[in-house]
C-alpha cells in the first residue's frame, strides 16, 4: 500500500472540514499536542525514574561489598 498522493490528502482534508467544522479543527489539533506533550512528559520521567532505580541498586551494591570486605578483614 502506497502513501496518499497530493488529491488524496485534500480528499481527507475536505472531509475532515466536513466532519468537524472549522472550528473544531483547531481545538483537536490543541487536544493532539498536549496529549502528546502529556505522554513524552510520562516517558521521560520514567526513564529519570528507571534510571534513579538503577543508580540507588548499584550504590546499595557497593555498599553490600565494602561491608562484606570489612567484616572479612576483622574476621581475619
């Protein structure tokens, strides 16, 4: 299946502006863009949240081994 050449699109368009009105167009393309302002916004924060996760486990991991390597020093 090929894209929509330069009538198909005005064919869409034009039933578009039939469907919705002129000035529904605007308020659905604002409603677009927040909704995908909102859902970028929710993906970044939970890669910073992933990644604060991952940042805290392997300082906890660390933590883990220098108090093992400690306490194996005073059993010695």
């Amino acid at each position: 299946m090929s894209m929509p050449g330069g009538m198909e699109w005005l064919l869409i368009a034009f039933v578009v502006l039939l469907l919705f009105g002129g000035k529904k167009i605007p308020e659905l393309a604002k409603g677009l863009g927040s909704g995908i302002k909102n859902f970028k916004k929710a993906v970044k924060d939970d890669e910073d949240e992933v990644a604060e996760v991952k940042k805290s486990d392997e300082l906890e991991k660390k933590s883990e081994a220098t108090t093992a390597d400690k306490n194996e020093s005073k059993q010695v």
